[in-house]
C-alpha cells in the first residue's frame, strides 16, 4: 500500500516514514502542499494542516476536487471546529499532534478499511489463485478449493494488499475477533491447512516475530 505523507517537519516525518515503511507501507514524502499536489497517486494520504506554501484545508480540498483518495488530517490544532472543517473538506479522519504511532497505524487500517477494495465485488487474479468474493469460492488452476470459513477470510485479508505483511495482531483482530486473546496457536492451525489446501505451501510466508503474507508465484516472485 502506498501513503504519501505531506509533512514539512523533518522531526515527526523521519521516524514516520521509518516506523510505516516498517509496518509494510511504502511511504512517498513531501514537505509541501505544492509537492502533494505533483500527481501522485497513493492509496491514502496523511496530510499535515501546518504546510509553509499552503493552506493544509485548502491542499485537502484540491485533492479531493480530483480523487476519492483516502485522506487523514494530521495538525496541532486540536479545535473541534478545525476538525468540522477538515472532515467537510473531504478528509476521512483527524488526528491531533502529538499522537502515537500506534495511534496513527490504526487510524490508517480502519480509513483503509472503509473504502471498498476494487477487487472486493469481483474476482481476483494472482497467478494460478482466483479468488471469487461474490461467491466465496476460491480456485486454484481450474480446481475449486473448499476453504473453512476462517480459512477463506485469513486468504482475503492476505491478498488485499499481495505481497504485503500482514501483522499477527492484525490477522486476529480481523479474521478472528477484535477482542481476541485467546492462543494464537490457532492461527497456525489454520495457515497449516490452507496451505495443505491450496497445495503450494510457498505461497504464504511467514515472516518471522511478525506475521503473514502471500509470495511466491501469487506475487510474480517465481
Ligand atoms: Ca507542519
């Protein structure tokens, strides 16, 4: 997933970009208003308010005038009525400085999470994989793969972004229950079997103290 982050302090940018590009985004930044309107086209936006060329609200509102690209407001200004303004010129959420990172990561999941993916309605190609939302069902060549319920979402949430970690905390709060505290053995169980199922064990990695993601053939890496 791609952010472009709009922020012209180099102080609360740095370890932003480190810490984002860390969770497995790629991070473009831009320390102007003038910059974040150069055409780039990222999948959300994290746009300061406090720009030294430009309004924030008015770089907000010229993004908007263009794309449905998502967009969280990042300012100092912790008044209500800047927030009533940031939303009504098309930002999807507000945060206020200072904020913590986790803060700030989670906001992005669930902004992401609001807008529909475009595979979402369809079908989803990834190699040999098609995967058929509208149905629920799942090929793999020709075949038809009959997956469990919580085998089928944990491969959807993998493929929304192919090639993308997907942390464990993440991969429980979504498939299985926001307030899961329950062994996270579980998940275990259920990669061992859709990979069985699917029959090409390569095509979900793990990646080590952090969590899941599709490789392999499904990613064009072979
Ligand atoms: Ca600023």
């Amino acid at each position: 997933m791609q952010l472009l982050l709009v922020e012209d302090d180099d102080a609360i940018a740095e370890p932003l970009v480190e810490g984002l590009a860390r969770e497995g985004f790629s991070v473009v930044r831009v320390a102007s208003g003038r910059d974040a309107l150069a055409g780039h086209h990222p999948d959300l936006v994290i746009l300061d308010l406090g720009l030294p060329d430009m309004d924030g609200y008015s770089v907000c509102q010229q993004i908007r005038a263009v794309s449905a690209v998502p967009i969280l407001v990042i300012t100092a200004r912790g008044d209500e009525g800047d927030k009533v303004l940031g939303l009504e010129l098309g930002a999807d959420d507000y945060l206020v400085k200072p904020f913590g990172f986790r803060e700030l990561v989670a906001r992005i999941r669930a902004v992401m999470r609001r807008v529909p993916e475009p595979a979402a309605e369809g079908v989803q190609e990834l190699g040999p994989l098609r995967l058929d939302r509208r149905a629920r069902k799942v090929f793999v060549g020709a075949g038809e793969i009959t997956l469990s319920p919580k085998e089928y979402e944990l491969l959807v949430l993998l493929a929304a972004d192919p090639g993308a970690v997907v942390d464990r905390q993440t991969i429980l709060e979504e498939v299985w229950d926001p307030h899961w505290y329950g062994p996270t053995k579980t998940v275990d169980v259920h990669v061992a079997s859709l990979r069985k199922k699917l029959g090409h064990p390569e095509w979900i990695e793990t990646v080590r103290k952090v969590g899941l993601r599709l490789g392999g053939a499904l990613v064009g890496e072979g």
